[in-house]
C-alpha cells in the first residue's frame, strides 16, 4: 500500500520533486520578503514560483460614480496606475527569475486577493502559498488577505513579516 504524503512533507523531502510555490505579490516590503522566502523554498525543492497580484474589480457603487466627468479622468488615472504597477511587478519577477535561476512565473489575477490567490493555488496544486503579512493599522480589526486565506488554506500557509 502506498502511503500518502502530504503536501508539507513533499516540501522536506529528500528526492527533490517539483513543487509549486504560490506566492502574493504586491507593492509592499512583507510581500518583496514573501518572492524572497518563496525563492529560497524553490531552490531548496527543486520547485518552481508562481508570484501573483490580484486586482479588485470596480465594484457597482465605484462604476456609477464614473458617470461624472471628474470620476472618469480620476479612474483613467486609477488604470493608468493599476497597470504601471502590475508593469513594475512583472519587471520585478523577471529579474527575480534571472538573477535566482529559480523558475518564476508572474500572473495577475481579478477580484478579491484572497479568493484570487486561493483559487489558484488549488487550480496549479500548490505546495505552498505565501503571503506577506499585513502592516495596515485597521487589519486586526478588519479581515487582512493572509487571515481570509487561512480560512481557505487547502495547503500549507506561510504568512512573512
């Protein structure tokens, strides 16, 4: 009989199979730290990266208040900002790719960052998902993205400072 081994154990495991590390991205330090911890377990597993930045959708109350001339250039400025971020996270996992030799994948993905990332990690079989931890004064009191994935966690969760 076969026995079955976890998705933690195979992280430990001394024959060096592939895993798939998901790791969420964004512009904040905690999540510079969480690429770097995920490309140290990469190379320590022979695993490869998939670095991940979720973007809200408009919500209904934020497309009608783009009715308004003003709201309009302000939500131009709001994509034009969106996208030069996801631009400058790109650029970032390609030179994490080539500096690391680590294999890093980057994705953008739509709607709540931890229904996003959770979705994926089951969708690629993740291994691992990390998150940087969340230095927003409210986040104790309202649900940050690593609490609300650990609700979720089909996988092993590692939430860097």
């Amino acid at each position: 009989m076969a026995r079955h081994v976890s998705n933690a154990a195979r992280l430990l495991r001394d024959d060096r199979a592939p895993v798939t590390i998901v790791v969420g991205l964004d512009d904040t330090d905690a999540a510079l730290h969480a690429l770097d911890y995920a490309i140290g377990a990469a190379r320590r597993s022979n695993g490869r990266v998939i670095a991940a930045h979720a973007q809200q959708l408009i919500t209904p109350v934020a497309s009608i208040s783009l009715l308004t001339p003003a709201a309009g250039a302000t939500s131009e400025a709001a994509v034009r900002s969106a996208e030069s971020a996801v631009n400058a996270l790109a650029a970032l996992s390609h030179a994490a790719r080539l500096e690391s030799g680590v294999d890093i994948q980057f994705r953008v993905l739509h709607g709540d960052p931890a229904t996003a990332l959770a979705e994926l990690a089951t969708d690629v079989c993740a291994d691992l998902v990390i998150v940087g931890a969340s230095r927003h004064p409210g986040s104790h009191l309202f649900s940050s993205v690593s609490r609300r994935l650990n609700r979720k966690a089909r996988w092993p969760l590692a939430i860097v400072p």
